[in-house]
C-alpha cells in the first residue's frame, strides 16, 4: 500500500470491479480519459487479470476511510532509461476538486521517484481539460508538447497535451530528508 | 510488397532473422535507435523469438525495407500502438544499414502511405532522438512536424538526453 495524506493507493483487485465497471461507463468521468466504454463487468474482469501480464502496475485509490474513489497507474515502464508513464481517473464524482486527485498522483510520483528511482515520469493528457494540466503543474509536471489530432471525441478529433516531470523537478519541489529530519 | 524506386517494405517475417541479428548488434543501430526496450546483445534464438512475438501481436504491423535492386534488407519500419478503436499509430524506423537519406524517406513515405491509405490511419507519431539528426531530416522531409521535445527521455553516450515528439496527420501527407 502507498500511503498519501489524503488517500492511500491499494492494489487493483477484482473485489473492485463493481466500481470500475460503475466509473468507467459514466461518460462524465471518462470525458477526458482515452478509454472505450461501454464495458462490462466481465470486461473489467479481464482488465484487472491482465494488470499483471502486461507489465503495469494498477492502483485504486482509496480514501482514508477505505471508501474506493478512483484508479491510478503507472505503465509502459522502461527500467533501462527509467521512465514511465501514468494515468488518473476519479470515478467517485462527489470526490472531485477535493484535492484527492493530486494527492494521488503526489503518491504515485514519490513512489516512482523515491522508491524506483525513476528518472521521468510522461502523462498524456486532454487539450481542453485545463483544470486537470493546472493541478499537474502544481504537482511538477511540464508542458512539452501538443499532440495533435490524438483521439476521437464525440466524433471530433482533439488534442492532447504531453506533460513530464523529472527527478530533478521532483526533488526540487521535495528534497530528500535527512535521517534526523 | 510495397514497391518505390529505390525501396520496397515486405512484411518481416522469419527468414529475416539474421538481418535483425546484425542490426541489434550493431552499436551504431543501437545508438541510433534510443530503444529502452534493447537488450545489450542478441544471440539467434533471441532474435528468433522477438520475431514470432512479433508476428503474433495485432497490434503492430514490422515491414522490412528491402532495396529494390537485389533484395538488400535495409531497415525496418514499425508501425505500433494500433488500437481497433482509434486510428493513430506510432511510427519507428530501424536503419541497419549504411545511412542513405534518399532511401530512408522513401521508405518512410511507403509506410506512410500504407498506414493512411491501406489502413485508415489519421495520425502517425515518432520519438525521436533529438542527437539523430538523420532520422529527424529523414521524417521532416516526409512531412512529420515536430510537436514537443520530450527532456531526458533517454541515457546515451553518458548523458541524459532528449528526444523529439514529430507527428503527421493523413491530410497532411504527400502522396507517394
């Protein structure tokens, strides 16, 4: 378990899967998400099963009363140039603009840096979800690029905006403790 | 086969392992590449069993460039990240041989047609190592535009170093 201030990041299980069924299918929570809904539970079944095969690492989020709000995770690792990319999603919607978000990814993004040592972490991320980019700022990350044309949306082609923080950015905004701090 | 004047691309197949053997042990390939995925070195089975776990992903698509005079394998392009949902793919070519720019683009631009025009792509995108500047004029005079410069995504030669995000969208492509 990774422990945050706001939330602590578990495992994603199958004990789970009524939520990512429930979140996924929400077209107000998946607005800004790459993802192709409609799924079934079944489908997520399999998505949960398949976490492990395909080298990525999946978190629920959970508040600190144990209630799931959410998944975050870290994918397309490359252990040799230390770097990765992530992704949130917050399904619980009463939960959004509470600073869950941010703390999830500040969780995710000290894990990655303090613990695997890595050395840039990537998102990739809507054109128009302006809040989600201020709240990646604020954790770090920089805008390096625009993709454009990137996905379908609503039968329109959109943008999506590359964003990165490196360990040097990290570790600047959290330097190390020192064993008496 | 796709056929232009001085390339085609052939679908990579297994009678193709020793071409790829030579390329991945070639320090000169390797730097180029800027690949996380590259294994020190490769002996035959490897190679052979990066070529069946090839062959068996939907998707991706590996097309060798073969030279038209003779048959000569030269490089490879992939074409990867297809998704039956979405019509982007990233593109990544693999130059085993001697650099040749005339070659390189226009098997690049052969690919390029292949993916808009055969398989209904919209958009392709390329990570480049920005120290290639080969590859990167190779792409630019296909028509790929460069979007962003991805810092330090990559360690070669002792240093961190960085690549260039380049796209090319279907209406922006020249026809080849």
């Amino acid at each position: 378990m990774l422990i945050g201030e706001k939330v602590d990041l578990v495992a994603a299980d199958r004990a789970y899967v009524p939520f990512y069924t429930k979140w996924i299918n929400d077209p107000e929570v998946t607005q800004w998400l790459k993802v192709d809904p409609p799924m079934s539970q079944e489908m997520e079944q399999g998505w949960v099963d398949g976490i492990q095969k395909e080298g990525r690492m999946v978190f629920t989020i959970l508040t600190k009363d144990g209630r799931p709000i959410g998944n975050t995770g870290i994918e397309e690792i490359s252990w040799r140039y230390r770097r990765a990319s992530i992704g949130i999603m917050i399904g619980e919607k009463d939960h959004w603009n509470r600073g869950y978000g941010s703390d999830a990814v500040n969780t995710l993004l000290r894990y990655c840096f303090e613990e695997l040592g890595m050395r840039r972490v990537e998102l990739i991320t809507d054109s128009d979800n302006h809040r989600a980019q201020k709240a990646y700022a604020k954790c770090g990350f920089k805008v390096e690029g625009v993709m454009r044309q990137y996905r379908t949306k609503n039968g329109r082609l959109v943008d999506d905006v590359m964003m990165a923080i490196l360990s040097t950015d990290w570790f600047g905004l959290h330097p190390p403790k020192t064993p008496e701090e | 086969m796709l056929r232009g004047e001085l390339v085609g691309l052939v679908p990579l197949q297994s009678t193709d392992e020793l071409a790829l053997n030579r390329w991945l042990n070639d320090p000169r390939v390797r730097r180029a590449s800027g690949r996380p995925s590259w294994k020190a070195c490769y002996n035959l089975e490897q190679v052979q069993d990066i070529i069946r776990d090839r062959l068996a992903q939907p998707s991706r698509y590996d097309l060798i460039v073969t030279e038209t005079s003779g048959g000569q394998p030269l490089g490879m392009v992939e074409i990867t990240h297809l998704h039956p949902m979405r019509d982007s793919a990233q593109i990544t070519m693999v130059w085993g041989e001697k650099e040749d720019l005339e070659k390189e683009v226009e098997a690049l631009a052969l690919a390029v047609t292949y993916a808009f025009n055969s398989q209904g792509l919209h958009r392709l995108w390329a990570r480049v190592p920005s120290a290639q500047q080969g590859m990167v004029d190779a792409f630019q005079q296909v028509g790929f535009r460069v979007e962003g410069v991805l810092r330090e995504d990559h360690f070669s030669g002792g240093i961190w170093r960085d690549s260039l995000l380049l796209s090319l969208l279907s209406a922006e492509a020249r026809p080849c």
